[in-house]
C-alpha cells in the first residue's frame, strides 16, 4: 500500500497494528516501507516521525539500523 502511494491508509493500519500488538512479526518491516514511501515522496515530518518510533520501539531490530543509516529527504523549495 505505501510503496502504492496510499500511504494514508497504510498508515492508518500500522498504527492500530502497532497499538494493539506492537510485538507483531514484520511490523518494523512494514514500518519501515512507510516510512521509505515518505522519504521516497519528500514528506521529511512524516520521516522523521517513523524514523524515530522505529529507533525507539525496536532498537535492536535490522529496521533500526536502516533507517538510521538513511540520509534526510532533502526539502522541496519550488
């Protein structure tokens, strides 16, 4: 869905996922693909924010190492 461009929806099913049974197997993955598809579309709040819940929710995951390896989206000034 986020790689879709529906990250709204996406979005909105990760956090009632990560509410509920943040323990889920392939959670971080997912979050992290949405949070690639932010980056991807230069929505640096929204990276940010997904970077950040994935660094301090799972901080030893594989995820966590990626996305805190990922550069910045660099900001749209048109």
């Amino acid at each position: 869905m986020a790689t879709a461009g529906e990250t709204g929806s996406a979005e909105k099913i990760l956090l009632a996922i990560l509410k509920q049974r943040p323990q889920t197997p392939g959670l971080p993955a997912s979050l992290i693909k949405l949070a690639k598809a932010f980056h991807q579309a230069g929505h640096l709040e929204n990276w940010k924010r997904y970077r950040d819940l994935i660094r301090r929710r799972y901080p030893d995951s594989v995820e966590a190492g990626i996305i805190s390896r990922m550069n910045a989206p660099a900001e749209n000034h048109s």
